[in-house]
C-alpha cells in the first residue's frame, strides 16, 4: 500500500472538483438535525404515549415524502425509536 503524506493528499484534493452545493448544504443540516433527533429519542425514551405518536406522525411523513434528506432522517429516527421500543419492553 503506498504512502501519501499531507501535501501529497491536498494535492490531489486540489484536483477534485468542487462538492455538489446540495451535499454541501446537508452536511450543513447534520448537526442539527442530529440535535433535534437526540431531543425527540430522549423524551420519546421517557415518554411510551409520545413514543407512539411520534412513530404514527414519522410512518405517515414516510409515506407522503419523496424527499430522500427528509426520508434519510426520518428512517434513522425510526431506527433509534425501534430500538428504544425494544428496549420498554425488555424492561416491562
């Protein structure tokens, strides 16, 4: 395997061009959006009823949305969600 060093590598960087403007722009969303989501599990983590509402409201969002940034959030909020669903009834 060869080995590049950090001037060889920003080189060519240089090269590629620039970052489409919507991947640049969803890179911006991440951390808010991983923010709200945090929000949302936690008190969905605390809360059986609003869990519930909130895997109603996602799954309808889901199937009304063709949005593939809106789909991506919304299915690893379901994932986070199933796994705190598993979890409550581990527990219970």
């Amino acid at each position: 395997m060869a080995h590049y060093d950090e001037n060889e590598i920003a080189k060519a960087l240089e090269l590629l061009p620039p970052a489409p403007s919507a991947w640049v722009e969803a890179a911006k969303e991440l951390p808010r959006m991983r923010s709200e989501i945090d929000g949302i599990v936690g008190r969905a983590t605390r809360d059986a009823a609003y869990r519930r509402a909130v895997i109603k409201a996602m799954e309808s969002s889901l199937a009304e949305t063709n949005d593939q940034s809106k789909r991506r959030s919304l299915d690893e909020l379901r994932e986070r969600l199933a796994a705190v669903e598993a979890s409550a009834k581990d527990d219970g």
